[in-house]
C-alpha cells in the first residue's frame, strides 16, 4: 500500500473516532398505562433492537398492560400501537428500532424497557430482542403461547408458579450469549422448542407439569444442560450420529429411544427429540 493511501485511510479512521462528539447521546425516558377494559385476551409483538429488556407481571390491577421507556432518543425512535378488543382480542405493537445514524458510540446500551401484563388476561407472549440482555419474569401470567428470540447478550427466564392455562407452545431461538431458564415446567405447554445458539444454556424443566408434552432442542455451539423433575416420564431421540454427545443420567435404551425408570406407571409423559449441533446435550435429574 502506498504511503499516501496509509495517510488517508489514518486520517479517516481518525475524525471517525470523534464523529460521536458531533451526534451526542439524547437520553429521554416515557411510561405509560393501558386501563383494562373489555379484553378477553391481549396478544403482543416486542422488538427492541438495542437495549435490555425486562418482563414481568403487572402490581396494578386494573393495568391490561404498562410500561416504564428509556431510551436514546437521538438513534432510536418507538413505535407504540395498541389495538383495541375486537372479538375480545387487544394487539399490542411495540418497537424500538434504530434509526441508522452514523457514528461511534462508547455507551450502546443505555435503552431500558421494562413491561409489566395483567395477571387476569390469557397474553401471548413474541419477543424480538437484539443487542442487550433480557430478564423474562413470567411468574403470575397466564401464558397462551411464547415466542422469544435473543440476539446478542444474555437472557434470563423464570416461572416460579404454575401457568392458570394451557399453553400452546413455547418457542426459544438464542443468539450470542448463554441462557438460563428455571420453572419451565410451570409454564404448562403442548410443545417446547429451543434453538441454541453461540454459547451455553441451562434449562431447568422443575414445575407443575399438567399435561403430556413434546420437547425438541437443537444444539448450537456451546453445551446444553437439561434438569428434570422426578415423577415424570421422559423418552429421549437423538440422532445416531450424535450419541456420542449425549450424557443421560437414569435412562435406558429400548430400540432408537432412552426411557426413564419409571416412564410406563408416569402420570405425565415428556418426549425429548434433540438435534445434534458443535455443543453437548446433558439431562439430569433434580
């Protein structure tokens, strides 16, 4: 490269670096309380590109829903829709997106959201977060369906009481970061997915199991640990090519399946289909 061309690419990198002084950080903050009307059930669409992101049961009983905003105004614009009840149903929009403004910011995290739903109306629940890490808290909320994504970070998810209603299925992608999960059996669901991604995750599957279920997990890179309850009956699928990475404590093999001791006599009955990745699989008993 000639010295000249090394000088210009120097010099762009340089006024770069102080091009955050010219577009500051505009911190502004927002909340706001939707009354609790006529609605049967709310359903919901969550994304927030950059920030975290927490999630919990509402303290006010006449709230369908709140929630308390801080953002950087400056590269990030909110866009909140709420949907009144038609055949009982409220729609929730809300998106945080950035706005694409060039330059280089030290703090990129600095977005908050907290939201806060109704302990009385059936919610489904779908989450797109992005950079940032995520603290689901779904204790007292009556789920019928989860969809969560995370993109880069950390997420925490916990149910430490039983779901009032049967969920329809709960859907987990995970991007850059670990995740933990605890209670999930609380959660009451037909169907579990979870997709790992880039970094390990623990799933703790201890709860108020009510009803038989299907559980697939598909490996990513980094190890999956699964914790169960005893007291239910677990079959276990796995791909051949992928025994060698699955560690099972208390099962036994019947034809291509594992079975827990006490599968036959269980009252509730989980199937485990897992589908190979870089990381490990192993399962547990609490």
């Amino acid at each position: 490269m000639r010295k000249s061309s090394m000088i210009f690419c120097t010099l762009m990198l340089c006024a770069g670096c102080g091009f955050e002084d010219r577009v500051p950080i505009e911190m502004t903050s927002m909340s706001r309380t939707q009354p609790l009307g006529s609605e049967t059930a709310l359903d919901t669409n969550i994304r927030l590109d950059i920030g975290s992101l927490e999630i919990t049961g509402s303290q006010k009983p006449d709230a369908l829903y709140s929630f308390d905003l801080e953002y950087d105004k400056a590269s990030y614009s909110p866009n909140i829709d709420y949907s009144p009840a038609q055949a009982g149903e409220g729609k929730l929009l809300f998106d945080l997106h950035s706005m694409h403004k060039r330059g280089v910011r030290r703090e990129r995290f600095n977005n908050k959201l907290h939201l806060s739903f109704s302990e009385s109306v059936p919610l489904a629940l779908n989450i797109n977060s992005g950079v940032g890490e995520s603290r689901l808290s779904l204790s007292g909320l009556k789920l019928s369906s989860l969809s969560f994504e995370a993109g880069v970070g950390g997420a925490k998810m916990s149910v430490y009481e039983p779901n009032g209603i049967p969920c329809e299925f709960v859907k987990v992608k995970n991007g850059v970061g670990g995740f933990d999960a605890t209670g999930l059996g609380n959660l009451n669901f037909k169907e579990f997915d979870f997709e790992g991604g880039v970094g390990g995750a623990n799933l703790d599957f201890t709860g108020d199991w009510r009803q038989n279920a299907e559980v697939r997990i598909k490996l990513g890179v980094g190890g999956v640990n699964v914790r169960l309850p005893r007291g239910i009956g677990v079959k276990v699928e796995a791909e051949k090519s992928f025994l060698s990475g699955l560690h099972l404590e208390g099962f036994s093999q019947r034809d291509d399946y594992h079975y827990s001791e006490d599968y036959d006599s269980a009252p509730v009955k989980v199937s485990i289909r897992v589908e190979s990745g870089v990381g490990g699989l192993r399962i547990s008993w609490l």
